[in-house]
C-alpha cells in the first residue's frame, strides 16, 4: 500500500510563543506528538503510544528554542 498522506517531511509548525511558522523537516511518516519551548516538557510516550519517540530543537525567527517530539 502506497502512502499517500502528507504525514512528515518538511512541515511547518507555529513556535508555541509567538505563533511564527517555523520550516522543520522530518522523516517521512512522522508524526508530530507536542511542540515546546521547554525541553524538559517531554511528552508521556507511554501514554499516546510513540514506537519511536524522537525530538529535534530549531529556533524560531524570534530565537525561541522550539522543540518538536514526534514519534518516527
Ligand atoms: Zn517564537
């Protein structure tokens, strides 16, 4: 079966403090599980049932260090 979702690769995601889009680039058939500035907020991957919970940080054009876990 072919996957035809737009589920990962480059996706644009809003910095949780001011809302600007920021450009992330993920793997393929990632899903994005919480964005945050606070890198110790890390979501309960028990809980929403990541297999492969991953994270990467990029600042934001205002420089808030957005974090984004997402499940790979
Ligand atoms: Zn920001």
């Amino acid at each position: 079966m072919e996957a035809s979702g737009e589920r990962g690769g480059i996706t644009t995601v809003e910095c949780p403090v001011c809302q600007s889009d920021l450009t992330v680039s993920l793997p393929r058939e990632s899903e994005i599980l919480t964005l945050t500035t606070n890198p110790e907020d890390v979501p309960d991957y028990s809980e929403n049932g990541a297999a492969r919970p991953r994270n990467i940080q990029m600042p934001c054009k205002d420089g808030h260090p957005v974090t984004v876990f997402f499940d790979w």
